[in-house]
C-alpha cells in the first residue's frame, strides 16, 4: 500500500511541477509581450483643449478621420 501511495505522491508531484513550469513560461510570455507593446505604442501630445468634453481619443480620431478626409 505504502509503495502505490509513494507512486502516486510521485506521479502529483511531477504534474504539479510541470504545471507549475509551464505557468511561469506562459507568465514571462506575456511580460515579453507586453513589453513589447508598451515600446511600440505612439505618443500623442498635444490634443488640445478638452473643455468640450471629448475625450482625447475621440479628439485624436475627430483629427485623423478629418485629415482622411482632406486627402
């Protein structure tokens, strides 16, 4: 009884280390990527007054799509 038991505890143990193994994997993974993201995102400075309520992204894409349009 004792050797399927240490088995078992065994066979646990593995899984939870390689589970284990794979959420730190997954974890760096994600750091990696957002990283990345956050270095490749613009910066968008100067959007002007927001006293009319707007937000700055909808300010931004008020410029942009204004700027289509002109083309």
């Amino acid at each position: 009884m004792t050797e399927k038991v240490d088995r078992g505890l065994t066979h646990i143990e593995s899984a939870t280390g390689s589970a284990r193994d794979q959420a730190a994997t997954g974890h760096a993974q994600v750091e990696r990527e957002f990283d990345d993201a956050k270095a490749n995102v613009p910066v968008t400075q100067n959007l002007g007054n927001q006293e009319d309520g707007r937000s700055a992204k909808q300010q931004l894409d008020q410029k942009i799509s204004g700027e289509a349009r002109q083309r």
